[in-house]
C-alpha cells in the first residue's frame, strides 16, 4: 500500500466541519477517510447493521444444518425430514425478514 505522506489543509465553517465529522461518524470512518472516498468518488459503504449481522449467523447456521444433511445423503445415510423442514422454515422465516426490510 502506497504510504500517504502529502498533506492538504482547507478552511471550511464550523456548520460544514460538524456535518463532515458527522457522516464520517455514521460511517465509522475517520474525517480523513470518509473526505478521500467522497472527493474521489469511491464507495462510501454503510456499515452492517445488527440485522445484517443476525442474518448472516442465521444464514451460516442453515447452511451448516444443510452441509451435514448433505453429507448423510451422500454417505447414503438416512436424511431426517424433521431437520429438513426446519431447515425450511428457518429460510422461510428469513425470507420474510427480508422481504420486510
């Protein structure tokens, strides 16, 4: 990574400077970042939410519920049809978590 060493200084209003810290804040950026992405146009990406974080465990949990039915299938084992319905209603209830957002 290139390292930054040029310094840039500007004079701005306090209204403008409380704004600036502000959505660098919300973004859990520093002021720095957050004026390099917007003056260069880079993504500026909200941070996950809490939802986000509980659906990704959720979707990780489902998908390890699936690997191991997977897995019994292909051994040639039995596969519950108790632990694939709530594997069902599990993606259902997400789905509709989703369609809510």
């Amino acid at each position: 990574m290139t390292q930054k060493t040029a310094r840039l200084s500007l004079r701005i209003t306090p209204e403008d400077k409380r704004s600036i810290r502000q959505k660098a804040k919300d973004l859990r950026l520093s002021v720095a970042d957050w004026l390099i992405r917007a003056a260069l146009d880079r993504e500026i990406l909200p941070p996950r939410s809490v939802w986000d974080r509980q659906s990704i465990n959720q979707l990780s949990r489902i998908g390890n519920n699936l690997n191991q039915l997977a897995y019994s299938a292909n051994m040639g084992l039995l596969v519950d049809d108790a632990a694939l319905r709530d594997i069902a209603l599990e993606l259902r209830a997400l789905r509709g978590q989703l369609d809510d957002r």
